[in-house]
C-alpha cells in the first residue's frame, strides 16, 4: 500500500507538471485554435498565470481586452475549452498542490493565499483536478517523504 501511495503520488506531480507546462498545447490541438485568437488571449493568460493570487474578474477580463463580456466569454471558451473563470481556478489550484508539497501552513492559509476566498471552491476545484482533497494529497506528499 505505501508503494502503491507513492507511486500515486508522483502520477499526480507528474500530471501537475503536464497541466502546467502543456495545458495551452493540448488546448491548441483539441480546439483547432485560430492563431489570431490564440495571439489576443496570450497576454491575458500570461497576466492571470502571474496574478492569479489577486482578485481576478471576468469583467477585468473582458475589459482588459476591449471586448465585452458575453463576446469574450465565447471567445475564452472556444479556445480553451473551460470558462475564464475556470481556468483562473486551475491555475489556483495547481499552485496550491505545489505549495503543499513545502509548506506547513494550513491548507485554508495557502488556499488564501493563491486566490481562494472560499475553502469549498479550493477543495472542489482540487478534486477536479487531482481526484482527492487538499488535506489528502498533503499526506500522500509527507508519506513519499518519510519513505524516502
């Protein structure tokens, strides 16, 4: 069982590193981007992987690119295949595993911390994402750990 734990535990860093780096990749293949598209929403993405601890909006979203909202919600999801508001909460969550990887500080801290105001919204799109809680995937980290 503690093999099986680890192995778990590096798919699941694994597959962080995969969301991370290659997600915009596999978004291009699966939704046949337009390059046009793709060149308007790069400074966006760039700026929300980057901020994406601060109070992000659709509205300052939309704004950002001149667009109005129901136009740039259609354009966001067409090209990305998840709602802007989605991806922010990936990029979100995916910050917080890593963090939990090192930190101590309790997870509703770092959840704050990344941009997550409600514990609820952190452990749905967590599980969304890596198939068990915050509090689960920190001791699936502190147990690779001590085996080590």
């Amino acid at each position: 069982e503690d093999r099986e734990l680890e192995i778990q535990s590096r798919l699941f860093s694994i597959a962080d590193l995969l969301v991370t780096h290659f997600s915009r990749a596999l978004a291009l293949e699966e939704t046949n981007l337009q390059r046009s598209d793709m060149t308007r929403l790069e400074p966006l993405l760039e700026y929300t992987r980057l901020h994406h601890r601060e109070d992000l909006s659709l509205d300052g979203a939309a704004d950002s690119m001149g667009l109005n909202k129901e136009y740039f919600c259609r354009l966001f999801k067409k090209n990305m295949g998840v709602s802007y508001l989605t991806y922010v909460n990936q990029i979100r969550a995916t910050a917080v595993c890593r963090e939990l990887e090192t930190s101590d500080d309790p997870i509703g801290e770092i959840g704050e911390r990344h941009g997550f105001t409600n514990p609820k919204m952190l452990n749905q799109y967590f599980r969304e994402l890596y198939g068990c809680t915050p509090s689960e995937k920190r001791k699936a980290f502190r147990e690779i750990i001590s085996d080590s």
